[in-house]
C-alpha cells in the first residue's frame, strides 16, 4: 500500500505475480503498443519503448507477444485504439486514489471503476479533487542490497534524477517524468537492478489508518481496481503499520 508502505506493496504484489501472469502481460502489451504508437516501433529511437521492453523481459513475457504489441503500434497489424485516462476518487476512510486506466471503451472503463468504487464504500471525484494531494513523478525502489548509496547517487542524478531517499528497506530514486527513460537507461547500464519502477502518483499527504475493517475495504478495493482488465496502475495515500497491512489483506 502507500505511505511508509510502498516496499510492502512490492513484495505483495511480487507475491501474486504468478497468479496473474496473463494480466500482467496484458497491461505490457497495452503499454508497448502505445509506447510504439507515439514514438514508434525501434527502441533504439524510443526510449520508453526500450523501459517497457527491459519489463517485458523481466517479467518473462513471450516475444511473440511482444512483436505483436509493437506491430499493433506502428499499424503493421490491425488492433483495438487504446486511450489512457486517469480517474479520482476517495476510498473508505477518506482514502485519496488515482487510477490509471488503458482501454478501448471509455463507457464501459468508468462504469467499471466507479462500481468498484461503490462495492468497497469509496466513490470517484471530479478530475483534480484528488491529484492535488500526490506528486506525479518517477519512481525506482533499489533494494539495499543491488548498490551502494553513493553509486546510486552517481549514476541516477547524473541522468537526471531529482533525489534519492534512503530508508531501512533501501533506496528510493525519484525524477521528472520526463527523464523517467533516461534515469532507468542509465541504471540499466549502471547494472542497477530497481524492485519497482513506474511513473507514479506520490503521495505529499498520508491518511493514517488504525481501524481493521476499514483496512480490510481498502485492500478489497485494491484488489478489485487492480484485477480489472482495463486498470493499469492504482495509487492511493493510506498509511498504516506493516502488521495492520498484513492482518487486512488475510
């Protein structure tokens, strides 16, 4: 989850990687297609072609699925016309979310999300009600053990990084979306392996969370924005202890 949370979320969500596998490739391939779209289908010229393409090996994502993402870009093979849109809303407790929705059906894409939202007790806002409260921006979670903090600091703020935080867990890098590609270029070739890396909705505010059903709701709705087809990435500004985090998701 959010707040001091964002390493227990990793590991959560490594944790379910398997058993979601097919949605996994599935948001790759939308994001592929995209990349290729708008900057085309040579990740040698593409720069966020190249990130998405260093995922989709890691993530073991057959190739074939991957030349068929990049070809649905570029039009060499007929394919849905995918539209990136950002919902807001509020979760049980006051909860502030963002969502990050690819789809080929804007109708059915808010229908679905704004009923999640209802299910778990949440309820989606008007466009900036929310995003006001998080800091859209360039996110890499290095483990402690993958570098040194003066390495790090080298490597990422010489591509065009704006901070590296150190916390016990390890080292959070953070830039301008718009060096995103190039800051995760440079690890790459630093040998720099990050846990996560996206750009991501920050929070600047937590809500702090105590109250057991109330967490139980919250990862509910998580669950259930995340296992839709059409999300791509959820972010929410909730903070509670790692033990009330584990109890909720039981």
């Amino acid at each position: 989850m959010a707040g001091h949370n964002k390493w227990s979320k990793v590991k959560r969500l490594k944790a379910v990687t398997d058993a979601r596998k097919g949605k996994v490739f599935s948001r790759l391939a939308r994001d592929i297609t995209l990349a290729a779209k708008s900057g085309g289908g040579s990740p040698d010229a593409n720069a966020r072609l190249r990130t998405l393409l260093l995922k989709a090996r890691e993530s073991n994502m057959p190739a074939d699925n991957v030349d068929r993402a990049i070809k649905k870009g570029t039009g060499e093979l007929p394919g849905v016309v995918f539209e990136e849109i950002t919902y807001e809303g509020y979760g049980p407790g006051g909860v502030a979310f963002v969502v990050k929705v690819t789809t080929d059906n804007k109708t059915r894409a808010a229908q679905d999300v704004r009923s999640i939202f209802t299910r778990w007790g949440g309820n989606l806002a008007q466009s900036g009600a929310v995003a006001f409260q998080f800091l859209h921006a360039g996110q890499f979670l290095v483990a402690a053990d993958k570098t040194t903090e003066d390495r790090l600091m080298e490597v990422a703020l010489e591509a065009g990084a704006d901070d590296v935080i150190v916390s016990e867990q390890g080292f959070e890098v953070r830039c301008d979306v718009r060096a995103f590609d190039k800051v995760a270029h440079a690890l790459e070739q630093a040998g720099i392996k990050a846990e996560s890396s996206e750009i991501a909705y920050i929070p600047t505010a937590t809500v702090p969370v105590t109250d057991v059903a109330i967490a139980q709701s919250l990862a509910r709705l998580h669950d259930s924005l995340e296992e839709n087809d059409d999300v791509q990435a959820v972010f929410s500004n909730e903070e509670m202890s790692d033990e009330l985090s584990a109890a909720a998701q039981g």
